[in-house]
C-alpha cells in the first residue's frame, strides 16, 4: 500500500515537473521569437534609414556637381576676361613705348 501511494505521489509530482518544463520551453521560445521578431523590425528600420541617408547624399552630391559647374563656368569667363584684359593692357604699353619712343627721337 506504501509503494502504491508513493508511486501515485511520484507520478503527480513528476507531472507538475512535466507542465512547468513545457511552460519554461513555451515561454523561453516565445521570448527568443521576440526577440527576433524585434531584432528584425530593427533592422529593417535601420535598413530604412540608411536608404534614405544616401538618397540624401545622392541629392547632395547633385547640387554639388551643380555648383562645382557653375563655379568652373564662372571661373572660365572670368579668366578669359583676364586675359582679354592683360592684352588689352599690354596694347596699350606698347603704344605708350611706341609714342615715348616717338617723343624722344
């Protein structure tokens, strides 16, 4: 009668381990889903960031090749300018050598 009703205790007991192993495996499952289902989120919220970082930089990039164009066509008229000016300048010295020259003979 003892061995009947310590194998009957035993199985209860031993059924309440069985119940709480499976909770604990349900619960730590569910927390590594979580986990992973945040980790993913995660992610691809920062995949969403990055993509919008470099369609900014794109966009940056544009308005600086933009301005970097204007600069170099500026930068040409400006020089051709100069040097319209600088052979202008060089005329009118050699026709102020050309009339000291006549001055003094």
């Amino acid at each position: 009668m003892d061995r009947c009703a310590l194998e009957f205790i035993a199985r209860r007991w031993w059924r309440r381990a069985e119940v709480w192993a499976i909770a604990i495996l349900l619960v730590g499952g569910g927390a590594v889903l979580g986990y992973q289902a945040a980790y993913w989120s995660l992610a691809e919220n920062q995949s969403n960031q990055v993509k919008g970082i470099r369609e900014a930089y794109d966009t940056a990039m544009t308005e600086r090749d933009k301005r970097l164009e204007e600069l170099t066509r500026q930068t040409g008229t400006a020089a051709e300018k100069a040097t319209k000016a600088a052979t202008s300048a060089a005329q009118a010295v050699d026709k102020v050598d050309e009339a000291l020259n006549r001055t003094a003979q």
